[in-house]
C-alpha cells in the first residue's frame, strides 16, 4: 500500500483527477471503477473541468460504480445512478451505454448481482479503481462482518452506515436498508486502485485499514494484499497514521 497525504481536500482532489485523467490519455479505452459520496465530489468536479478545459476525451471510456442503494428510481435524488449523471456523466463525453450502475430496482436481485459481476468480467478487467470509506471501514456497500463476500451481492446496511448516510436522506428512517455492491473480490481484481479519504471522520477507519491486520471486521484492510493500492488522503484523514 502507498500512502500520499495531501494538505488539503482540494490537493488530494487534484491528484485523483490528474491519475485518472493520465491513464484516460494513455490508454483510452480505459475502464474505471468508479465510487459515490462526498469524498470523491472534488474529483469529479476537477475531472468535469479538465474536459471543459483541455478537451480531455472519455468517447471510448467505460464505467462501473460500486453499488446503488436497493429500492430507489434512477431519478430519486438520492440514487447513485442520479448522483453519476449529476456529478459526472452527464458534463463530459463518456457515452451512455458504457455507463454502468447496478439496477437496484431489479425484481430478481441475486440475478441483477449475477448480471453486473459477469458484465465486469466481460468487459474489464477494470483499470483503475477509485474508491472511498466508510467510517466503519467499509468499501462499496462492503460492511464489516465475519466473513465477505468475494462478488457481487446484496449487503444489509450496518446501523451506522445508515446514520452516516442519514445527511444525505433527512433522517435515517429514510435511508434504505440494502444495497447491491460489488463484492471485495471484484473490486480486488482491478489492475490499480486509489482510495480517497478527506476529513478527519475517517482517520480511525484509515488507520485500522492501513496498519490493522486484514480481517473482514475492516473491509479496507483488505487493500493490504493489492499489489498496486494507492491512497490520497489528507492530513486530518491521515491523522491517526503517527
Ligand atoms: C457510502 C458509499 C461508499 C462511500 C462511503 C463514504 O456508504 N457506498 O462507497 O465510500 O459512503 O462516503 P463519503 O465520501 O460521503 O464519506
């Protein structure tokens, strides 16, 4: 695991663009895993203005997001399909059919897991993974447990995953209590991931994930084993580092 701090959010925000825009130049049919939430909002908004400004060009590029809450319209505000496209897909080039979100509306739930797992191992393997964390330590919608599941599936939200998210919803009876995720297994078999951590909420998960064994109670820990996990996080994210 390599570690960059950053001084700022805004620093680390620059630098997740600047590597996802680099392998977007080198390699453009690049495929990206991609996350949601507030972390990666400056990274999003630098990438939006990178094609503003210098023409970057995602015409041949492909996206999978991590997961998508269970229940929710693709036009409910708080879905991560609405996210993407308000935050990220729909101001640059990338087309529509290679955006992909897993269906949290499906009827058959084990079979849309199934379905999106396979769309990944069809297109990938996923070049560059940028992900966020849970205050828990939790990766996706991969909650801490006992035991993970390698592939995609659908994972019940832990009491505090659902308070975390409650700002987003109004109150935290709001907040849906599953969601489909890629398991760590697929996320794992990206060829490069960056992890994004930006305030200080989240130095104890960063810690654990870092210097904590690899167990299933810390799902980021498991990034330990990835040949080319890097982070970026800040100062206040990385306070607990010493
Ligand atoms: C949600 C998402 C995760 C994200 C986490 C942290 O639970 N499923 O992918 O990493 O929130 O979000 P934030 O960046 O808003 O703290």
């Amino acid at each position: 695991m390599f570690i960059t701090v950053t001084r700022s959010y805004d620093e680390m925000s620059q630098r997740a663009a600047l590597l996802v825009a680099a392998h977007v130049i080198v390699k453009p049919d690049t495929v990206l895993g991609l996350p949601t939430g507030s972390t990666p909002l400056g990274m999003y908004r630098e990438l939006v203005r990178m094609r503003r400004e210098t023409n970057l060009g995602f015409s041949r590029v492909a996206t999978f997001n991590l997961d998508e809450y269970v229940g929710l319209p693709p036009d409910d505000p708080q879905s991560y399909d609405f996210f993407m496209r308000t935050n990220f897909t729909d101001h640059v080039n990338l087309r529509r059919d290679r955006v992909f979100i897993p269906d949290g509306r499906a009827r058959d739930l084990a079979a849309e897991c199934r379905r999106y797992e396979k769309l990944i191992e069809r297109r990938g393997p996923i070049d560059l993974f940028v992900l966020g964390i849970g205050q828990n330590g939790h990766i996706g919608f991969n909650e801490p447990s006992h035991a993970l599941q390698a592939e995609t599936h659908v994972e019940t939200l832990s009491a505090r995953t659902r308070r975390a998210n409650a700002r987003f919803f109004g109150s935290v009876s709001k907040v849906p209590r599953r969601a489909i995720t890629m398991g760590m297994g697929t996320i794992m078999k990206a060829r490069e991931i960056i992890l994004l951590a930006g305030s200080k909420e989240k130095a104890e998960a960063i810690k654990r994930a870092v210097k904590g064994p690899v167990t299933p109670a810390v799902p980021a820990s498991v990034l330990q084993l990835h040949p080319a996990c890097r982070m970026f996080i800040d100062s206040s994210a990385a306070s607990g580092l010493g």
